[in-house]
C-alpha cells in the first residue's frame, strides 16, 4: 500500500496531467506515459535506498526501458526438461517473452511439439535430445545453442526424476544411482558445460529447479530429497564462486505442483493433495516457469545464491 500510495503522490506532482498513476497490469501492457526516473527521485520525501522507494524504481524503470517487465528480447537460452510440466511452461513463458529457447530433453515427440507450440505462436526454439546423465550430451546441448543462435546467455536446468515411495535402508541400490545421476550429478553436467561458455563471455544467469524435499526430510523420498538437498548446495556453492565472473546462480524450490505426472493420478488422490495444501490447491507449472524467469531476467541481477521456495505456504505449516 505504502509503495502504491508513493508512486501516486509522485505522478501527482510530476505530471498532474495523468491522473493516476499506471497499475502493474497496465505496465506490463505498455500502457501509460512514462516518467524519467531522475524526475521522480528528484521530489521523493524520503531516502533514495528505503525499500519502498526502491520499488518505485526499479519497477518504474524497467516500464521505461522496456515497456513490461522481464523481456528477454535478443537472449538465448535452454531449458533442461523442456518437454513436460515445469519445463515445458519455462520454455513457454521465456519465448513468449523474446527468449530463443533450446528446449533439450529425451522425450524427443513432446520436445518436438513444444517447439511447435512456441513456434506457432511466433516465437522461436529448436529440440535436442539431451540426457543430462550423460556429460557429453550436456556439453553437446551447449554447443548447440551457440551454433544455432551464435551465443547463450540464460539456462533453466529443470530435467530431474521423482522416486518411488520407499524407506532408506530397504532402497535398491539401482534407484538410487538412477535418482543422482539425474536430479543431481545430471544438474553438475549442466552447470559445468553452461558456465565453462559463460565464462568466455559476460556472464550468465541460471536458474537450477530443486524441490522443498530438499531442504526438510520427507518420509519415502530418502534419494530424491538428499539429491534435490545437493542442489540447493550446488547452486550456492556456484554464486559464490563465479560472481566475479557476472555469473548468478540461484535454485527453485516448488512444492506440490500439477504437473502431468499428478493429473495421471485418481481423482481422489488429486483432491487429497490440494487439500492438504494451505491455499487448497497445488501450483500450476507456470507459477514455477514465472519464478524461474524472474530470476534469470535482469530484475534479479543483484540475486544470486537464492534458494527461492514457492509452495503456496505448505513449508510454513508443515512441522519442523
């Protein structure tokens, strides 16, 4: 409120000729005339670096610059996983917003018809067949962007696995090679080859997808929780060692998402788990896709090292 009631009093006295100030929504249209930033700082009550003020800015600034928020015109980036569920609206949402998207994965029919989806709707991807256990394709998958689109500059390393419900002692030593060398050393591969490029370059940003089973114990998912737990630790691990290298790093931590995995189960089932959810609904895909974009746009450069949980609230009401 207090941010809302400030960008108000300053278009009041900027330009009285507006009105009101342009909502979020209407920012994001492109609707509204435009205020230079040095204006509004020029008459602000209060000191430049409190929060609210801040705000103001910063989302004010990136109306003048761009016209809407988070657009990723002229990057190019890959999406690990991009075939399905998380991944596919993370590719979605990134090419509809500017983004030229790699979309690897090793479901290679619905890789192709996200591809088609982004590209009837006028944007632009490719497919490759990308199995992240595999470090040659992760390096391969990197080359490929950049020969195709002659840079990259953004990665959403989504590709990973669920686990069969099962105790620590009594879990087949198969199912567990399987779950690291996917959702955690299938991550590294990524990693690695993405930031061996960036660091030719300016920089780079990437966005790992973790789990909130990585940061609390969960009964049954022994191997997907400590994976998803060396995620959260990998991504640390690399926003502090290439932050001079203008390297961000950061990791997404979703709760229980609709994913096709958890529409393939009984209805009963599905009612079950919205109900134990703390707003009586699991998350969309896209709610996930939308994190992940923010963090790897420019409205987060000063983030990096972030473990960014979106649950909808079920960490806060689970016990400790």
């Amino acid at each position: 409120m207090r941010t809302a009631q400030t960008l108000q009093r300053v278009v009041a006295q900027t330009r009285p000729e507006l009105g009101r100030a342009p909502q979020l929504h209407e920012c994001r249209q492109g609707k509204g005339d435009r205020i230079p930033i040095p204006e509004i700082a020029g008459i602000l009550e209060i000191r430049p670096h409190t929060s609210t003020v801040l705000g103001v800015l910063c989302a004010w600034n990136s109306f003048q610059r761009k016209g809407n928020f988070m657009s990723f015109d002229g990057k190019v980036a890959i999406v690990t996983g991009g075939a399905s569920g998380i991944g596919e609206a993370t590719a979605k949402l990134l090419a509809a917003r500017g983004a030229r998207v790699l979309v690897a994965d090793v479901s290679d029919a619905a890789g192709a018809r996200v591809v088609s989806d982004i590209e009837s709707s006028g944007g632009s991807a490719r497919y490759l067949h990308v199995d992240v256990s595999s470090r040659d394709d992760a390096r391969k998958m990197v080359h490929h962007a950049i020969e195709t689109w002659g840079d990259l500059h953004l990665a959403a390393n989504v590709a990973g696995i669920g686990q069969t419900p099962s105790r620590l002692h009594d879990m087949a030593e198969s199912t567990w090679d399987l779950i690291m060398n996917i959702d955690l050393k299938g991550m590294w591969h990524c990693m690695a080859a993405e930031i061996d490029y960036f660091l030719s370059r300016d920089g780079g940003a990437i966005v790992n997808v973790a789990s909130g089973a990585g940061m609390r114990a969960t009964v049954g998912q022994p191997a997907y929780g400590i994976a998803k737990a060396g995620v959260i630790q990998m991504t640390r691990q690399g926003a502090l060692e290439y932050a001079k290298d203008g390297i961000r790093v950061n990791s997404v931590a979703p709760g229980l998402i609709d994913t096709p995995a958890v529409k393939a189960l009984p209805d009963d089932v599905r009612a079950l788990y919205a109900a134990g959810q703390p707003g009586g609904r699991m998350g969309e895909p896209l709610e996930i896709a939308q994190t992940i974009a923010w963090l790897l746009s420019d409205e987060a450069s000063f983030v990096s090292g972030l473990n960014h949980l979106t649950d909808g609230g079920w960490f806060q009401m689970s016990p400790a």
